[in-house]
C-alpha cells in the first residue's frame, strides 16, 4: 500500500467487510490507529470512519485519504 507523509493506509491481513477490503489508517511516527476506510454498503461507497474523536486532519491529511480512496477504495 502507499505511505504518505504523516500517514499509512493499509489492509490487515486481506480483512474484509462484507466482501470488500477494510483498509485501516495508522500515524506513520506511533503507528496509531486513526480509523478506517471500510464500504458502506447503504450508500453503495466506501467511508472513512474515525477511530475516536480525538482524531483530526489538516487539508493535507484529507488530500492523502482521498487521493487513496479515488484510485484505491474507489474500486469496490
């Protein structure tokens, strides 16, 4: 999976949900856990979910989790 500057996306151990790829995203220094992209499948599209609401993004953070989803997650 791509490492980006601050964060990693990446798919533990070919997790599923409902028959699409959970991918989780972890803090690159802590190794944290900072929430998923998993499908949604009322909406038929892949969401991101916060692990906690302590959690928070910069427009760059954002940019990278779109960037992944758009050529990634898009898939589904």
């Amino acid at each position: 999976m791509k490492k980006y500057k601050f964060i990693e996306i990446r798919q533990e151990d070919g997790e599923m949900f409902d028959g699409h790829p959970v991918y989780r995203i972890v803090n690159n220094k802590s190794d944290t856990e900072l929430g998923m992209l998993c499908y949604y499948k009322t909406w038929r599209q892949y969401i991101f979910r916060a692990e906690d609401e302590t959690c928070v993004f910069n427009i760059s953070c954002m940019h990278d989790i779109i960037d992944f989803m758009e050529n990634h997650a898009g898939k589904a």
